[in-house]
C-alpha cells in the first residue's frame, strides 16, 4: 500500500522576524511577507511506483516532501495516501533527509536498529540490521558514532536505517548528497534492486538528471519558485539503461536539461 495523491497543493512561508537590536540590526522590510514556495501541484504517485522529483535548488523539492510525508501543513490543497488524508508523520513511512538524521548518541547499529525496535524476534531483527549494514558497505563500523564517521558514510548509515524497516513509503530527499560519484553508482543501483524486489513507493528528490534517468518509474519537473509542475513523464524503459544507446532516452535527457535550463549539457 502506498498509492499518494496531491490534490492542488499550495505552501507558503510567512515571514515572522524579531526586531533584532544593536550595531548588526537589519530594517524590518519584510516582517509579515509571504514566500509562495508550491502553486498548485497536482500529482498522483502509484503503489510502487518510484518518482524522482528535479527542480532547481530552492524551488520546493525539500518543501513538498516534508508536505506529504506530514511534517508540514499545506497551505492549501491536500494529500491523501491510501484514502487517508495526511495530517502528520507515519510510523508506516520513512524519510531520508537532506541532512544527517542520525541521532548522534547511537551507534551506527543503533541508529539503524531503531527502525525494528518494536520487532520480537531479536535474531531476525539482528539480521536485517546486519545485511542493511552490509549493503551499504559499513561493515566493521557497528559501534562507531556518527561523528567518528566521514559525511558519505553517515549517508549510508541513514540508507541502513531505511532499508531495515521495509517502509511503504521512502521519503529521500537527495539521500546521496556529499557521497562520491562511485559509492553513488552503487547505492543507485541497490535502490533500483530493492525497489524492484519489493515494489515500495519511493519519493526520491535529486539534482541529479542522469540519476533521475537510471532510477525512476516517473520523472517530475518543478519549475522555479512557486514551484509548479513543468513534467510528469513516466518512463517503461528497462533496467540497467543506458541513454547513450537508447535514443529515445538520449533525447528526453536532452530536453531535461532544457527545462532545467542547462543548455551547455546538450
Ligand atoms: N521553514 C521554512 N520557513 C521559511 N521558509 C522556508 C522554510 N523552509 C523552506 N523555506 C523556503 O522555501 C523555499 C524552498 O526551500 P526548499 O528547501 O524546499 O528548496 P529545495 O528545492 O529543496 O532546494 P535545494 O535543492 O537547495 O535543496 C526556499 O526559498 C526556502 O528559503
Ligand atoms: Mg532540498
């Protein structure tokens, strides 16, 4: 189950400053502003389906994530997963951030095991926890905190954690980011494998075009800020792809990075 639907969403920021005083204190132009961050976003994400969202940075990505995993009201419109509206987080739901979310008290097996915390068997929950380690490549860094880790193995702690708890829905926001180009490849490839074996509906953000090409069932386009949606395209070519051989592909690359307004890359 994790079939999502957004339904006219609209978000928007309003400016709530305190007056700063002293030497560094800036006027006040823009106490009550609003920032209109997404217009209107209508899309409907299948069960299992893996939609990788583009956009330029600052546009709303991070925004409409947090909007439908719950951890922000919409301004308007709404989000209904599963015939349920969404007016908060779900236990049911994972989300990878932007930015380290490993509570750094625990270990790397901890952080991890958080997710199965509430199973029973203790042998199987060891299990899971062990191979989730052992596919992002941390063996031997169990009992390590995530301030004795480098920045792309914390990324790959925090993919641990979500790969052990076989969510419905993987919320990712741009979950590579810091990792190098290498551990990128292979992680992109271990998403595709485990999204093929387990057909979980996963929102995945990323700047990435390329990325967006090898990975994803759909591929959403927001535009600048508001950020409204410039394509939804879904895509049936098999995997591994390779859009240096397949036209088809080579093309719709091209006209990515036209409407990301890239055009040295094409
Ligand atoms: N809590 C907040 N309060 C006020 N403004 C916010 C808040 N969160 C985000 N914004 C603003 O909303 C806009 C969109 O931010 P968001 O983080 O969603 O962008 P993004 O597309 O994820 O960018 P990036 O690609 O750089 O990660 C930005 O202008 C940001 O300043
Ligand atoms: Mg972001």
């Amino acid at each position: 189950m994790g079939h999502v639907s957004i339904e006219g969403l609209c978000k928007e920021y309003v400016e709530r400053r305190r007056q700063a005083r002293g030497y560094y204190a800036q006027p006040m132009a823009t106490q009550g502003a609003t920032l209109q961050v997404l217009r209107n976003i209508d899309l409907e994400v299948e069960d299992g389906e893996l939609v990788c969202i583009l956009g330029p940075s600052g546009c709303g990505k991070s925004t409409l994530l947090r909007v439908v995993a719950g951890f922000e009201d919409a301004s308007a419109g709404r989000v209904v997963i599963d015939n349920t509206q969404v007016n908060g987080p779900s236990p049911h739901h994972i989300f990878v951030f932007q930015h380290s979310g490993l509570l750094p008290w625990m270990t790397v097996w901890e952080n991890a095991a958080l997710g199965v915390r509430r199973m029973r068997d203790r042998t199987v929950a060891a299990k899971k926890i062990q191979d989730a380690i052992g596919v992002v490549e941390l063996n031997g860094f169990e009992r390590h905190y995530p301030h004795q880790l480098s920045g792309g193995m914390q990324r790959r702690a925090e993919l641990a954690r979500a790969l052990v708890v076989n969510p419905e829905i993987l919320f990712m926001d741009e979950p590579f980011a810091g990792l190098d180009y290498l551990t990128r490849l292979k992680l992109r490839e271990e998403i595709v494998n485990m999204h093929e074996l387990l057909k979980k509906t996963i929102l995945f953000v990323t700047h990435d075009i390329d990325e967006a090409l090898v990975m994803a069932d759909r591929i959403v386009v927001l535009s600048d800020r508001p950020a409204e949606i410039l394509l939804s395209q879904p895509l049936a070519t098999p995997h591994p792809r390779d859009f240096g051989k397949n036209q088809e592909l080579g093309e719709f690359r091209k006209r990515l990075y036209r409407l990301l307004e890239v055009h040295f890359a094409v």
